[in-house]
C-alpha cells in the first residue's frame, strides 16, 4: 500500500514520538477539560453536550456500475449526545447516542443514504493519574466499553436493494472501544501552553449482512495556547494546530478480506475551545487531509469540522 507525502508523515511520526514522553512527564495546575473528552467537576457531578460531526471522503475511482461492498458515505453527519455521570472519585460513565445522516455520491446516479440512530456506547473512563503544580495539571485517563448495535441497517437503494454494511447507519455488529488521554499544562515551562493526545481504538465483530468492517486506530495530538483567561478562571480560550492519524483495517465480507478497503489518513487542522461560563465550553475543530495511503478500494477522510457544547453540572454530593 503505497503513501503520498511519505516525507510529511514520517515527519509527523518523528515529532509525535518526541512530544509523547513530555505529555506524562513533569508536574503541572488545573487546566479543565479538554474538547470532546471533558470530565465532570467532581465526583457526583455530570456533564451533558452534544457534539457535531461533518465528514467528507474522496469518492471511489474507476467504479464500473453498482455499489462496491466497501463503499463508505461521500459525505455523513453525526450528531453526538453524551451524559457523563462521575459516580465515584477518578470515574466516569458516559452513554453516547448518536444521530447519523449519510450521503453516497457516484456522480453518475442519484445520491443514496439516510437518517437515523446509530450505534450507541457505554463507556467508563478512569483518570489513573493526576498532579498539579503552578504550572498546571498532568493527568492521565483510560476508557472502556461496548459499541450497541442500536442503529439502522436496512437502507436500501433507489430499487429497493439493501445497501452494503458500510453505507448503513449502524454496523449491527457489537464492538470494543479502548481509548487513552493524556493532558499537560506547561509545556516547555509556558503555563498557557497545553499538550492534549488522545488515543483510541474501535475493535469490530462481525456485524449485519455478513460483514466485519474494519477496525479503526485513532491518534489525535492537539497543541493548544490560551491567549484569554479571566482572573476567577471563569472564561478562557485555547487554540491550536491538531494533528490526526487514523488507521482502518480491511473489511472482511463473508469471511473473504477485501484487500485495499482498509489505509491510513493524516489529518492537520486547528481547532478553538472556549470556556464561555463556569461549566460551559464550546469548541470548533476543522482538519483537512495532508496525506492517505493509495489502496483501490479505500476512500480517505478528506475534511472533518466538528463544534459542539458541554454543560458540567451537580448531580448529588
């Protein structure tokens, strides 16, 4: 499987394996959550939001009629509502349910696809590590759970023929979501610099019409500075480049593995969060494709947006 930009994703490589070991290595002050994974005040608090997701993908080439079984949306729309529960010191309990919108474009027919629930999950998060400094906060944190196979399967065509599993809203397949955080405040002994790396796994079963899609690895390292925050740490702002690395393994239907569905994407982008009110934050991240692996049936993330809003709130004490 071949890469363009190979120079630029070594690079990449070369400065993410040396920026890790800061991430878990000196002591740090409180900095808050961090876009998309913030955690509840404390222990007995909570937290609900919703998260906005736009995704493109490069259209399949050199198709010769019909539908490949591998054919993933042109374009989806996913809308993310999370409640997290801190029910004990260091732990949490997020439910995600998610709205999914879909199109499929050949450029050549009508473009296919749906709305509907997607698959939901269950997730606990342990924060295993925390200290914090006048420089800030290092902190650490694992989750676990099950991706359900509540969403739709059965969208079909404009004949009535049912669509392929990777065009479906949901996979009805029951999956493994293994996900790790690491977050420091004080990079390089500058207390408004922030390092937040987020790694996560999504590992699949077989799930509807035969079908095992292929399991997904994401890296995301967001370098954030905060130019704005208020004197009782009510309002701030960070912003900063992020860098994506996402890897899809070849799907497998019927048991037979389809070579070249599967590759590798980096993504660059920035991305701007906004604590508007002891609480509530708002975030905005644009990434954009910079390289992706050449397989023949593979269709690489080519622009991602997402925005979203986190209440935190108290549940009991």
């Amino acid at each position: 499987m071949k890469m363009r930009n190979t120079y630029s994703v070594g690079r990449f490589a070369g400065v993410f394996l040396v920026v890790l070991p800061l991430l878990c290595a000196a002591p740090a002050k409180a900095q808050g959550p961090a876009p998309e994974t913030a955690p509840p005040l404390f222990p007995g608090g909570g937290l609900i939001s919703y998260n906005s997701i736009f995704t493109t993908r490069s259209p399949m080439l050199g198709i010769p009629g019909g539908i490949p079984a591998t054919a993933h949306p042109t374009f989806s729309h996913e809308g993310d509502f999370n409640f997290t529960w801190g029910f004990y010191r260091n732990f949490d309990l997020t439910v995600l349910v998610p709205v999914v919108t879909i199109h499929f474009d050949t450029g050549s027919a009508p473009t296919l696809g749906g709305t509907g629930l997607g698959d939901a999950m269950v997730l606990v998060k342990y924060r295993f590590y925390r200290r914090d400094s006048e420089r800030g906060t290092t902190q650490a944190s694992v989750a676990f759970g099950p991706k359900i196979p509540t969403g739709r399967t059965g969208l079909t065509d404009t004949i009535g023929k049912r669509l392929p599993a990777s065009l479906q809203l949901g996979s009805g397949s029951t999956d493994l979501f293994l996900a790790a955080n690491w977050t420091y405040t004080g990079l390089f002994n500058l207390k408004r610099l922030v390092a937040d790396e987020d790694f996560h796994a999504l590992i699949r079963s077989q799930g509807t019409q035969a079908t095992r899609l292929g399991s997904d690895i994401e890296s995301r390292f967001w370098l954030s500075y905060r130019p704005y925050e208020s004197k009782n740490v009510a309002r701030e702002w960070f912003i900063g480049p992020a860098l994506t690395w996402l890897h899809s393994l070849d799907e497998r239907l019927g048991g037979i593995t389809q070579s070249g569905s599967g590759g590798d994407v980096l993504l660059v982008g920035i991305t701007s969060y906004v604590g508007v009110r002891p609480g509530m934050h708002v975030w905005l991240g644009m990434d954009w494709d910079a390289a992706h692996s050449t397989g023949a049936m593979f269709m690489p993330v080519r622009r991602h947006i997402s925005f979203g809003i986190t209440q935190q709130f108290r549940m009991h004490r």
